[in-house]
C-alpha cells in the first residue's frame, strides 16, 4: 500500500494545479451539496473530510502546501456567495411568491447586445444579463435600492430595444419570476443554466424606457465590434455567410436561422457557432504569424494581448476565457523557457473559473469545454506515439519528400486521433443532457478546420487595416464564400443522419469516460483490454437504451394557456401524434418530451382551431420538430396569420388522419389510430372560467382530470400497458 501511495505522490508532484483544483472543489462542498447557496451554512465542517482524506492521500507536505490554501481560498469564495445571496432582492421581496409585479431599473451586462450596429442583427438575445438597480413595488414614487443578477426577457421588435448596448440604464415594467424547474427529466436544465449566470430570478419586461447610455472601456469595444461587423458584413450577401459572420467571429447567435442552426447541431458542429478555445487558437495562431517578424521573447510577452482583447469583445464566456488563461500560461512558460505541461494550465484555468463563479462546474457549456480539452491532451501523446509507431521502419531515411510526406501523415493521424478522442467524450454528455448523437461530427470538423482557419486569417488583417477606407469591405467579400462552405458542410453532413436516444443513466456515462481515461493512460496490455472492454460494454448501452414498451398520452400544459397540448406516443414503434399546440413554451415542452423518447419527427399534428389561442406555437413546434402531416379541423379565415403560415408549408395532406376528432360545442373526443392504443378515446371539455377537463376513456375505466386556470405548468403522462389497467403518473405539477 505504501509503494503505491508513493507512486501515486510521485505522479501527482508532476501536476500540482490538479491538487489545487481538487482542494477548490473541496472547499466548495457545501455549495454543491446544498439545494441553495444560502441554505448551508457548515462550510468548515463539510470540507474536513476532504482534507482529511487529502493528507492520507498526498501526505501532509503536500495537503498543507497546496490542498488546504486552495480549499480556504474557494470557502472564503463560498462565504462571499452566500452574504451575497442574502442581501439579493428575490430573499427581501419575493418571499414564498412565485411572480411579482414590479417596476425596475436594471444595467445591462450582456454581450451579446449590438447596440443597434449592425441594423440587420436583432439587437436581444432571448434572455438578456442584467443588474438590478431599484424596484419599485406598488407605488410607483417609492423606488428603494435593490441588487441581484436577473435574466431579462423583452420584446425583440420594440423600438426602444433596438439600439440598447452594454452598461446601458433601463426603466422597464412587468413582473418577476422565479427560474422555473425542469419540466421534463432528461432535456435542458435551465435552473443550472441561470446558476450558472448567478441568476435565480428572470424578469419579463411588458415596457422598456432607455435611462441613461453606458459607458467605459468594455462598452467602447462593444461598439467598436458592432461597427467593425457593420463594415465586414456591409458588401455580403444575404443569406448564410452574412448571419455566420456575427457568430463565427464573436459569438453572437441572434441572426443564425434555425435551419442553419439546427445545420451544425446535428452535424455535431455546434461549437464552430459559439465563442470557445477553438477560436481563440485559431486567432492566437494568426497573431503569432503576423509577430514572426518580431524577436523570440517579444512575441511571448507580447501575443497575449490581442488575443485578451478578442476574448473581451466575445464576453469572456468560460471557454473563452479558459482558453484564453490556458494560452497566457503557455506564454510564459515559453517566455521563460519552461516546460508546460497542458493538464497543468487546464487545471489552473479551471479553479480560477470555480473561483469566480462555483456553479460553473454544471454549467454545460462548462463540461463541454473542459472534458473535450482534457481528452484532446490526455490522447495527443498517445496519437504521437501512434503515428511515430507507423513509421518507424522508415526513420532513417532521409529522401526529403518522404519526410514531408511522413510529416504530413503523423499530423493527419494526430488531428484525426484527437478528434474522435473528443468525440467521444463530447458524446457520452450529450447522450445525457441533449439525447443527440451526432456520428457525423468527426469528418464535419476535420473539414471545417481549414476553412475556418482560412476565414480567421483574413479576419486579423480586416481588424488591422481598418482604417483604410474599403479594405474592410472587401476582405468581406473574400470571406462570404468560406462562410457559405461552412454551411454548406454542416447541411451534408446534418442531411446524413443524426438521431436522438433516450438519455442513458449518468454512471453509465461515467463509466464510459473512466474507461475512455484509463485507454490513454495505461500502457500495460492488460490494463489496456479492461479499459476497451468497458469502453465497449458501456457504449453498447449508450447507444442502444431498452425504451419502454408501454405507449403513453403526455397531457402539456405551460401556464395559463387555454387549452393543453396532447401526445398519442407509440414508443416502441418510435411515432407520435400531437393535438394542439397553443403557444410556444408548450411547443418546447412537446419537442423537449419527444426528443427523450428518441423521436425526432412527428407523425400528425392536429388543431382544433384555427385561433392564435390553438396553434400559437405550432409554428416554433414544426421548425424544432417537423411532422409529416399537418391537420387543422376548422375553418382557416383570412386573420388568421399563424394558421396561413403553417398551412403555406404545410397542406393538409387529402389521406385519412391518423387522429380522428369529433367535434361538438365545447367539446372534443379524439380517437388515436395507432394499433397500441385500440379502445382508447380522449374527451376534452372548455370552459372559459373553469379550464379544460380531460377525460381518458378506456375499456375498464375512465381517467378524469380538471385543469383550472392558473399560471402552473403541468406535464402528466398515462402509460397504457399490455395489461388491462392504466396506472396515472404526474411527472409535475407545480
């Protein structure tokens, strides 16, 4: 035991900012094993244990020198939290409520904002960053200071909106609301996601009233960005090329179509869109070559420079700026003629992270980065010594096109390596938190690399010659056509397939990860077979989840809407028919719950009405989740502008539906076609002051439910079994 605890030391002395980041983690255990940052308060008393464990493990030189200065730094991290937390607005105001109408005047602090320029980007994202300032509850004379991090929702077509920048004051009225739950196990966490933005409040803006313009350095780069893009973008095109231009270069997603964008999702390109170490690579690449012509220690200290001030003009999002303390890192140690080791910079990049912001550690974006960085260079040295491996008869020959053509070999064989060592690890987090799997992504990414290197090699000089009249403009027009190949890319490789799965449990996928780890770590071969089989074993039941036999009828209901969504889910032969689709959070719920019943394309979907209150969000539902057969059982009037969109791409097919509706006065009986779900009728009756009352008839009993008006979202399923009986499960209501 104690030679191995020596060699276990041994090996972690070669990587002191792992130990660091592990005392951080350990320093924030009552964060992470608290409901609430203010809820627990035993910060001490929670991080004994680690520490305890940590002098057994690392010795007592170590445990003093490195684990417990970084796990007191990351409790003293917490304590700042949660004295934070409690003086926020939502713990003085909110109370038990779960809405609150107010008045407020809130900075903006997102990034993503344009400030009007260019005119072509719609200046909001969804959800907008802001601080509170003051609120105004009641009377609107009594304002009274107030702080806390609030995602704001606005109005994209609002004039007042269009021209809104960084640090700008707003007076907006509307009513807060508490980050709403998970509606469904196994689709987007948005808690986590808000959490890990420090907000736990989301505000809905009815009117905004611009205060009072921002300003500062970040709000000058900010403009400086609009107004570069507004030149870039100026002589393209409309069409792909224009709308990636904002998203490629920093990471503003707002004029990406969702066609486009569902493009790169399935193609597993989706990074190519946002911000990450990627990009910063690829422009800290283009600095150093226009710095060759500088002097060996000039261009180390001075390379970092631009390559913060790019970072900055993204919004410095965590893999931005974990790329960007990675690159400062390996600056100085070059600098300093060093030897870095990348584990050491991943480490020491992710505890200054955690330091800053603890609930980035399940923040998904924040998995993503760091799991695929650490297997691209955990897996790079096995690659190397695979393509050494693979030439190794012809070592000593020296006819100078085989070297290159051995050089070039070595470098397809690492770059194609460490992609699917990536790949791989990107998948088992995306099988749980997104159900996708991409096969495609690994020859969609390889051949976008040289086309986004080639864009970013003309993005530096466009940056640097703009003071030139017009050299901005045409380097655009030089750029639009390897922006449109990049689409062009992900559309083929997207059209090739790519499938969602029920979400495999998470110890599955840690399993698959531990075994992935110890493939690239281990060099004995029987340790090497162990780690295979795992790999293997664990990937079979990644890919190929049992699904559960059972059809189901899923009742959707997303706040006050007036009547709910119903899914007809035959699981086991992977189809699905939708009746009514009233707004647009419901038509997310719906797509939410079928993409983790692995369906990816609807069968039917059926309207009651051609009224706004009935298909709102019909339209958002069939770009996400398209259907083969759209149904509307009424007449489609001239007003009616969102049931003459659907049916311009959608004709209603002359076959017989699937569904068949009876209408009556206030009542509706549906009776499902699918051979699973024989002698089952559903009877929906409106009331316009009580809600709808649902009604599951089956052979042995009826299933009766009332849904009264209120602001709740419900999801409740009925799974039908082979047996006769039917078993009524609420998944939530709340």
């Amino acid at each position: 035991m104690s030679s191995l605890l020596r060699k276990f030391r041994l090996k972690l002395d070669s990587f002191p900012c792992l130990i660091l980041l592990a005392g951080i983690l350990n320093g924030f255990a009552a964060i992470y094993l608290s409901d609430a940052p203010g809820s627990n308060e035993n910060i001490f008393l929670l991080a004994t244990p680690g520490i305890i464990l940590a002098g057994i493990l690392l010795g007592l030189r170590s445990c003093c020198y490195r684990f417990i200065p970084a796990t007191c730094l990351a409790v003293i991290s917490s304590i700042l939290l949660i004295a934070q937390t409690k003086v926020q607005f939502q713990e003085q105001h909110m109370g038990n409520l779960d809405r609150l109408g107010a008045s407020a005047v809130f900075r903006l602090t997102d990034s993503s904002l344009c400030g009007g320029s260019p005119d072509w980007i719609p200046n909001t994202p969804y959800y907008v960053q802001a601080e509170l300032q003051s609120v105004s509850i009641g009377d609107p004379g009594t304002e009274e200071p107030a702080t806390g991090t609030v995602l704001l929702t606005v109005f994209p077509n609002d004039r007042n909106t269009s021209e809104l920048g960084y640090g700008d004051l707003v007076e907006v009225e509307g009513f807060f609301e508490r980050v709403p739950e998970s509606a469904l196990p196994g689709t987007f966490d948005f808690p986590t996601y808000a959490a890990a933005r420090g907000s736990s409040l989301l505000f809905h803006a009815e009117s905004v009233k611009p205060l009072k313009r921002g300003s500062g350095f970040l709000r000058s780069l900010y403009d400086w960005r609009g107004n570069f893009l507004s030149e870039l973008t100026s002589k393209m095109p409309k069409g792909a090329a224009r709308d990636m231009a904002p998203a490629l270069f920093f990471g503003i997603r707002q004029p990406i179509k969702g066609e486009i964008k569902n493009d790169f999702l399935y193609s597993g390109t989706l990074h190519v869109l946002s911000v990450s170490g990627f990009h910063i690579g690829l422009f800290f690449i283009a600095v150093m070559f226009f710095f060759s012509v500088f002097p060996y220690r000039f261009r180390w200290i001075a390379a970092p420079v631009p390559v913060f001030l790019y970072a900055l003009s993204t919004g410095m999002q965590a893999p931005a700026f974990r790329a960007f303390l990675m690159l400062t890192l390996w600056c100085l140690a070059h600098l300093f003629l060093r030897n870095n080791r990348g584990m050491n910079s991943l480490a020491a990049a992710a505890g200054i992270i955690l330091l800053l912001n603890p609930y980035q550690l399940f923040d998904i974006g924040f998995i993503y980065s760091f799991l695929c960085v650490f297997f691209l260079i955990l897996s790079s040295n096995f690659f190397s010594e695979v393509s050494k491996a693979m030439t190794v008869r012809n070592q000593f020959d020296r006819n100078r096109k085989f070297l290159t053509f051995r050089g070039l070999c070595s470098k397809l064989v690492l770059a194609i390596g460490v992609s699917i060592a990536a790949w791989l690890c990107s998948m088992a987090v995306s099988l749980h938190f997104q159900s996708l799997f991409t096969p495609w992504a690994v020859p969609a990414y390889l051949l976008m690399i040289p086309v986004t290197w080639y864009c970013f090699a003309l993005f530096l000089p466009a940056v640097l010659l703009q003071w030139i009249p017009g050299a901005v403009e045409g380097i655009g027009e030089i750029l639009a056509p390897a922006l449109e190949l990049c689409a062009l890319i992900a559309e083929k490789f997207a059209d090739a397939g790519a499938f969602y799965i029920s979400p495999p449990p998470v110890w599955l996928g840690v399993i698959f990860l531990f075994a992935l780890t110890g493939l690239f770590i281990f060099r004995q071969r029987w340790s090497i077979t162990i780690c295979a089989l795992l790999l293997f074993v664990s990937g079979f039941f990644q890919f190929f989840p049992i699904p559960p036999p059972d059809p189901e009828i899923v009742i959707l209901r997303h706040g006050a809407a007036p009547v709910p969504s119903i899914i007809f889910c035959d699981i086991h032969a992977g189809r699905a028919t939708v009746w009514n689709v009233p707004q647009g959070n419901t038509a997310r719920l719906v797509s939410d719950y079928l993409k983790t019943r692995g369906i990816d394309e609807i069968d039917e979907l059926h309207f009651d009405a051609a009224r706004a209150e009935i298909c709102g969000g019909g339209q958002f539902l069939l770009k996400i989740t398209p259907a083969k057969a759209v149904y509307f059982h009424g007449k489609i009037r001239s007003s009616a502008k969102t049931a003459k969109q659907i049916q311009k791409h959608y004709p209603q097919p002359p076959s017989q539906p699937l569904l068949n509706l009876q209408k009556e006065k206030n009542r509706t009986e549906a009776v499902p076609g699918y051979a699973a779900m024989k002698h089952v009728k559903v009877r929906m009756t409106t009331s316009p002051y009580k809600g709808p009352v649902i009604e599951v008839i089956l052979p042995d009993q009826t299933l009766r439910k009332e849904y009264p008006l209120s602001n709740k979202t419900v999801v409740e399923r009925i799974t039908l079994p082979s047996q006769k009986r039917a078993e009524w499960r609420s998944l939530l209501s709340r």
